[in-house]
C-alpha cells in the first residue's frame, strides 16, 4: 500500500499530465480538498473518480495502509498537509511518494506577472488610472535604478529592479491592450522574439561570422535594410538628455559620413552642457550627504 501526493502547476493547462501522473490516477483512490480543482473535469472526462475529503493528513495515511491512495495537491501545493503527513508516515512508516503531474517551465512565472497586472488594473483605483504618459516617469526612475543596481553589484538589488523595470513593461502592455487599435503582452513578445531571429542570422540561418565586430557589422545592415526610407536620425530619441541626445546624434552622423561643416559649435555646447551638470551632480551628492546627515540627527 503506498500513497502518491500528486503536485500539479496551474501556469500548465488542466488536463496536460505527465504519463506517471495519469499512470498513478488510474491505479489508486484519487483523493482531494480542493472541490474546485482545475484538473477535476479533465479526470473526470478521463474516467478518473476523484473523492472530496477533509484535509485531515492522519485519516488519509490511514486510507494509504490498506489501498493504494493518491492525493491530489492543491494548486498552491497543500505545503501544510504534505509536511503533516511527513510528520506521521516517519513515527510509523508508510511508501509515500510525489509525483509531479506537470512542471513549470522556464519564465512560468511571467504568466503569474501577467495575472497580477490584470487584476491591478481591474480591482486598484491607482493602476486603473494610468496611461503611457503618466508611466513614463516610473519608466524612467526605474531604469535608472537599474543601471545603480549594476553598479553597486548587489545581485538582490538588481533582481529586484529588473523587475520593476518588467512591471513596467507588463503596465504599458496592459493599458495599450484596452485599445481596440492596441497590442498585447504577446504582441510585445513575439515582436522582439521576431526581431532578434532576423538580426542573428549566425544563429538562426546559415550565415557564418568569425566574431563580434562581424555580429554587430551584419546587425546594423539587417537594421538598415528594415529602416530603409526612414530619416537618418530617427532613431534617436528627442527625449533623451540633451547631452545623450547629442552624442548620439553625432556618432549616427559621423557613421554615416555626414559632412562636418554640420556639426559646427557642438564642441563648444557640449562642454558647457557637460561642465553645468558636473556642477550639479556635484550639488547632488553634497545634498545627499546633507539629508542624510539630517535623517541621522532628527531619528527620521
């Protein structure tokens, strides 16, 4: 007599089962607490009985000693019941195995981040007010939380702020899905899945490079062939700061064999630009230590 815990992930279709998992439901008492599972109708359609009882660990060891039973976990994974059962089967043994029904894959949890933002967006005043343009400040504070996350080094830092930036991501999603000319979280992803196959032909196609100058030579002709009729500096984006901004404008003008007679004066803008913000990066950190020097005084 033995008893089977039979774990199964709610981001995997009801009714996809691994063959161990429909093996030990046809051979056994199929118990359960949950009497809303969502693998019940997929039994039963598979002429599998399953019985809606008590969690009461002790009565079902008990069942197990004199038939075969299988306990059919709750999504969230019944943690409670599995470890009281580990508490009786070890003062008297009994044959318990855990058979998984079905796994999660990689990036099983984005569907969890997907979920939670559908309901944020339905249930919270906050989330359900939002638009692209009152995001865009989060965007960018939590893209530059980023970029101190990497440098501090701090892996529990940056974990966490890359998903803040993913939240992000999922927000937008969200918001332009309520469109009818909008897009979703899917047509974000397969947008770049696309793209990334077409510009890594060295990986997906027969094109042969010898190393990384050559990856990035081809990505640029794919990238130009796609761009083909769009401005040169379009793809520079106006609301960078105008430092960045300028950068990249010069260094897509120089690739691109733009005369120099037009880029005259911006030597002498961009050190004044750059000089004004080292003062003011400056003010910045003397202000930081200030407040915090503050914070440390008045207990706050």
């Amino acid at each position: 007599m033995s008893l089977v815990l039979l774990a199964t992930t709610h981001r995997v279709a009801p009714g996809l089962l691994t063959w161990r998992a429909w093996t030990v439901l046809h051979a056994a008492r199929v118990l359960t607490a949950t009497p809303d599972h969502p693998q019940l109708p997929y039994l039963g359609e598979a002429g599998v009985a399953v019985e809606v009882v008590e969690p009461d660990a002790r009565a079902v060891v008990a069942a197990a000693r004199t038939s075969d039973v299988v306990w059919l976990a709750a999504p969230d994974g019944d943690a409670a019941f599995a470890e009281r059962v580990g508490e009786l089967v070890v003062a008297d043994p009994l044959d318990v195995e855990v058979v998984h029904g079905s796994y999660d894959l990689p990036g099983a949890r984005l569907l969890d981040m997907v979920s939670v933002m559908a309901r944020l967006r339905r249930d919270c005043p906050w989330d359900r007010k939002q638009t692209h343009a009152s995001l865009v400040p989060y965007l960018v504070e939590e893209t530059y939380e980023t970029v101190d996350a990497i440098a501090s080094g701090d892996p529990d830092e940056l974990r966490e702020e890359l998903g803040d930036v993913l939240f992000q991501v999922v927000f937008h999603a969200a918001v332009a899905a309520e469109r009818a000319d909008g897009f979703t979280i899917d047509d974000v992803a397969a947008g770049i899945v696309d793209k990334l196959i077409r510009r890594h032909p060295h990986v997906f196609a027969d094109v042969e490079v010898t190393g990384a100058d050559e990856v990035v030579a081809n990505w640029d002709e794919i990238k130009k062939a796609e761009k083909a009729g769009r401005p040169l500096l379009a793809g520079v984006p106006r609301s960078l700061p105008a430092v960045l901004e300028a950068e990249d404008l010069l260094r897509k003008a120089r690739k691109a064999g733009v005369p120099e007679e037009l880029l005259e004066g911006h030597n002498t803008l961009t050190d004044a630009a750059q000089a004004a913000e080292q003062r003011l990066k400056t003010w910045t950190g003397e202000f930081r230590t200030r407040v915090e020097a503050w914070e440390r005084h008045s207990g706050g």
